[in-house]
C-alpha cells in the first residue's frame, strides 16, 4: 500500500553522490524534503535539482534538508551534477541517491507503470523530525516542479504544528491564518489576536495571542 500522510518515512541505508547515508541518521533533527526524478542527464531533472540547489538558503532558514533520488547509479549522479551546476549556476550541495535496485523507489511507491517505464515519477515527501511523512505531491515525469511551492508548504506545516490554527488558500508566510473551527468566536476572541468572523464557521486571525 501506498505511504499515506501520517506514516513513519522508511529508514534505508544507501548509496549517494557523496556516499553511504543511513536515511534516518542522515535526517536527524531535521525536516526533509525527499524528491525523485525520473533519470539524470534528462532535461526537465537538470532543471529541477538545479532550483533545488538554488534555493539552499531558503531550505537552511527552515531547517530542511533536501536529498534527490534516482535509479541511476551514484557515478551517473556525479558527472550529471557538473552539467546541473553549470546550468543553473549553482552548486549541488545536497545528496543523491544511487537506486539502481528501486528499493527506494519501491518502499516509496515512486514507480507508476502507468507512466511509461520503470523509473520513478516526480514524487515529493516533506518528513517532520520525528520522521513521518506529512505532505506528498506526485507529477508525471513531463512536469516540472515548483519548489517555491514546496517551500510554502514546509512553511504551512510548520505554521500549523507551532499554533492550533489552519492555512487558507495561497496562504504565504506573514498572511492572515484560520481558526480552528473547534473553538467559538466568543474563546476565539480571547486566545487569538485580531479575530474577524466572516460566517461562524470561518474566522480568521493573525495569529494566537503572545503571553
Ligand atoms: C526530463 O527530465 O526531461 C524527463 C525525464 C524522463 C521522462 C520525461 C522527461
């Protein structure tokens, strides 16, 4: 069965472009945003783990760390990293690892045969620290991702796992959040700052009340 929202990230120790990791261990503390590609010295990939690479500053702010995956071996993922480099100017400072076997891929179901070959889709897996899987995303190997995306939503988990309060739509960092649907207006106008009732059922805030 497919890894669903909630389940502990499957631990594996592998091969990567800057060797073996225990996944676990490798994640420690930190949330991690685990992403497959379909195979490297492919053009959509290249330009991909690029923007990966591109945004380390945002992941570090985050305390994210990223690592990609492919059935490729882990020489393939070295040489193809200089080509990633050179076309997004950046440097690759992350691991990826080496599936030659599709045990990673296998564990977390990135192989859909619907499309087209034994490779993996472009599946996403945001993991919190203590290791379960708390937000996936799945696209064919023709669409490229976007990260600043990823990166909205690592900030909407985080929001929502630091206050009980919910995410709107497009919501950003530093936008109005929601209130739990679970709490009255009248508590709600106590533990939350700025608190406006649009129905009974939608009432948004800035934020719970500091102190
Ligand atoms: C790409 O990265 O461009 C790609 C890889 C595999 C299948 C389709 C596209």
């Amino acid at each position: 069965m497919a890894l669903q929202l909630g389940d502990t990230a499957p631990d594996f120790t592998t091969d990567t472009s800057q060797g073996e990791l225990s996944f676990h261990d490798w994640a420690g503390d930190s949330w991690v945003v685990l992403f497959s590609h379909p195979a490297d010295f492919t053009p959509v990939c290249t330009t991909e783990l690029g923007r990966v690479a591109q945004l380390n500053d945002e992941w570090n702010a985050r305390g994210v760390k990223t690592i990609a995956v492919s059935v490729d071996s882990a020489d393939d993922h070295v040489k193809w990293i200089a080509d990633i480099n050179e076309f997004g100017k950046t440097d690759v400072g992350y691991p990826i690892i080496a599936d030659p076997e599709k045990s990673v891929a296998e564990a977390y179901d990135m192989i859909h045969p619907g499309e087209g070959d034994t490779s993996s889709v472009r599946s996403v897996f945001i993991i919190d620290p203590a290791k379960k899987v708390r937000l996936t995303m799945t696209y064919p190997k023709s669409v490229g991702r976007n990260f600043d995306e990823i990166l909205r939503a690592v900030d909407a988990l985080q929001t929502t796992d630091k206050a009980a309060v919910s995410t709107p739509v497009d919501w950003k960092q530093g936008d109005r959040v929601i209130v739990p649907p679970t709490v009255s207006t009248a508590d709600a106008k106590e533990k939350y700052d700025d608190v406006e009732e649009h129905f009974p059922y939608l009432r948004t805030t800035t934020g719970p009340k500091q102190g």
